[in-house]
C-alpha cells in the first residue's frame, strides 16, 4: 500500500506530463480501483497493453520524481513547518538551498 500511495502522491505532482491516455489508465487503476481486464474492456484493448501502459506510467513517475525531486522537496519543507528554532530552521533551509 505504500507503494500505492507513493505513486498517487507522484500522480498528482507530475499528471500533467502524462498523455491523457496514461492519466486515463492510472486514474482507472489506481483511483477507480478497476482491474486490468475492466480498463481492457472498456478501451476494447487488450490486457497486456493496459498493463503496459500502467508500468510506462509508473516508471516515468519515478523517473520524474528522481530527476526533480517534487516530491521530496515538498515533504522536506512540510517538516520544516514544525521547526520552532528559527536558527535550525536557517539551517535546514540553507543545506536544501545549497544541495
């Protein structure tokens, strides 16, 4: 389930680089809870190039999020919100600043 979540909060940064079709393939899986087979039939393709397009769409989250970093930027400056030291906070804010 981790993983589920981690790929949706990928989703939701970089959607908008994804063609429609794989935006249309992750929201059926993973938002709509659809089988392979239902988004196979639906499409009137086969179930392998659903599968095909769900990894496609999968790898290139990764491969955005590993590149920009979105995702980690995002949980490292929701962390800092609870900081209440503001020299630690200068601190932590310097070292992602100059990273």
């Amino acid at each position: 389930m981790e993983n589920r979540d981690y790929l949706n909060s990928l989703f939701d940064i970089y959607k908008d680089l994804l063609t429609e079709i794989e935006q249309d393939t992750f929201k059926n899986y993973y938002f709509e809870d659809l089988s392979l087979t239902e988004i196979a039939e639906n499409r009137h393709i086969t179930k392998a190039s659903v599968s095909k397009t769900l990894k496609q769409v999968e790898t290139k989250l990764i491969n955005y999020e590993t590149k920009l970093n979105i995702l980690k930027t995002k949980q490292t400056l929701t962390n800092l919100l609870n900081e209440n030291d503001i020299i630690k906070l200068k601190e932590k804010i310097t070292k992602i600043i100059e990273a």
